[in-house]
C-alpha cells in the first residue's frame, strides 16, 4: 500500500503479485501430490502430460519473470543519467514488454494447462515480449554496464531465444520435436531444457553479482569474474556436448564447480569491502 514509488511504480506494482501467484502455484503443486493419484490423473492425466507441464512451467514463469522485470528497472534507474528522449521511449518500452511478457505467460500457461490445450497457440506472444524486453536491456548494459551483467543479460537473451524454437514443440505441437531430441523424458531432451533454464538463472546471478561490485580488493573480483564465466560456459557447452555425443561428459562436473568458486569469490570481495568501510568514514 505504501510502495513503491517513482516513474515505474506501476509497472512494478503489476509484476510483484505475479511472484505471489507463484509461490501459490509451487503450494497447489504440493497439495496435489498429497492427494489420491487416480484424482489428479483424471483431471489433468499422467505425470508427463501437457497439462501438468505447463503448469510446472508456469509456476517457475510466474517467479522468474518478475525478478528479470526488477533487474530490468534496477538497470534502467542505474542508466537514468545518459537519457535523451528516444532512449527513455525505449527503455519504457523494454519494461512494459517485460512486464506484459511477465504476466501473460504464467496466465496463459495456467489457463491451458487448466482448461483449453489449444491456448498453447497464444504463448509466443508473451514469449515475444520478454525477448523484445531484454533485447532492451542488452542495448543498454552495453552502454555503460559492467562486464558482467553484460554477460548476464546476453545469457538470459540467448536462452530465451533458444526458448522460441524449443515453444514449437515443447507442448506437443504445432511441430514435432526433432528426432535428435528423442521424447520428453530422454536424457536429451532434459538436458536442453536444463541448459535453457541455467542459462537464464546464470544470467540473472550474473546481473545480481555485477550490482555487489566493491571499490577495493579488484584482483579477487577479477578472478571471481573470470571463473564464473568460465564455468557458466563450461556448463552450457558440456551439456550441449552431451546432447551432441550422446554420453556424459566430465565437463558436467567441472562447470558447476567453477561457479560455485567464482560466485564466493565476488561475495567475498563484496564482504571484504563492505567490512573496510566504516574504518574507510572514520
């Protein structure tokens, strides 16, 4: 009732109900686990089906975008300084496109995961406008952001364009999946969704982790940087090495690892400053 306030109040007043819708989601998903399998299985079916595909999709749709809506105004107030008119025309735009692209695709999902399959057809529409709205946001790191909610918001535009082409047949239609891919449950398939899914999370730690930059101790920043990326990438490539070759790799194991190190080593800068800093005022 009390907040937020600013210019994009009411964009973000839009998005903060969706995290809570779900969070109601992820609860609902609980309560039906609990309950007699034959009851689910005749309402929404198998396990596997599409219904309750889009459901978990929406109930992680309805959290994450919201968050990349956030990181996108963190951005835009960051940028505020290097305004002219176009470019705040277009940085309203970014935001509304994401905040549209933020409501619509959990809506939708749920909506056709609960009563017509056939809204499937309506989900490049919002899935449109989230990449329109971090192409924006791409735009405008690359102005004056740091390297690494560059690196970030590139990531999060890459999974999401790979998002387009996996939405013509993720829902059974209106492509077939390719053959390469195997069923929905191949070991394949899984991880191509998985990589689609780390590369945005990535990306948004990314963002989170350029925003905790210090002033002093930039050799351990550096270092944690360089490691995060690499082991950002390191994981993509193995799991598409993996798809590719059929066998696991030992990559699998080495990505994660690097960035778990590299993240601690950002937090640790960030650590290290912060405690410098009441002796640094005094």
């Amino acid at each position: 009732r009390s907040g937020p306030t600013g210019p994009h109040a009411a964009m973000i007043r839009i998005v903060l109900p969706v995290a809570c819708f779900g969070m109601l989601l992820d609860f609902t998903t609980g309560i039906l686990q609990l309950m007699p399998p034959l009851v689910v299985t005749q309402f929404f079916g198998g396990a596997n089906e599409v219904s309750l595909r889009m459901l978990r999709l929406a109930r992680v749709a309805a959290i994450a975008l919201p968050v990349l809506t956030l990181l996108y105004y963190g951005l835009v107030t960051r940028q505020v300084d290097v305004a002219t008119r176009p470019a705040s025309t277009l940085r309203s735009w970014g935001g509304r496109s994401l905040a549209a692209g933020a409501v619509g695709m959990p809506a939708l999902l749920t909506l056709a995961g609960c009563t017509s399959l056939y809204l499937k057809y309506l989900l490049p529409l919002p899935a449109a406008a989230v990449t329109v709205g971090v192409m924006i946001a791409v735009s405008i790191a690359w102005q004056r952001g740091p390297g690494l909610e560059r690196f970030g918001w590139v990531l999060v535009l890459a999974s999401l364009s790979a998002g387009l082409t996996m939405g013509l047949f993720a829902f059974d239609g209106p492509f077939p999946a390719p053959a390469f891919l195997g069923e929905y449950n191949d070991g394949a398939r899984r991880l191509v969704r998985l990589a689609h899914s780390y590369a945005i999370v990535f990306g948004m730690v990314s963002i989170f982790l350029a925003r905790t930059a210090p002033i002093r101790w930039r050799r351990l920043r550096r270092f944690g940087e360089a490691t995060y990326k690499t082991g950002c990438v390191t994981t993509l490539v193995a799991m598409s090495l993996s798809v590719a070759l059929r066998e696991e790799s030992w990559l699998l194991a080495c990505g994660p690892v690097l960035v778990v190190a590299g993240c601690l080593a950002c937090l640790a800068a960030s650590v290290h400053e912060r405690q410098q800093q009441p002796s640094l005022r005094r």
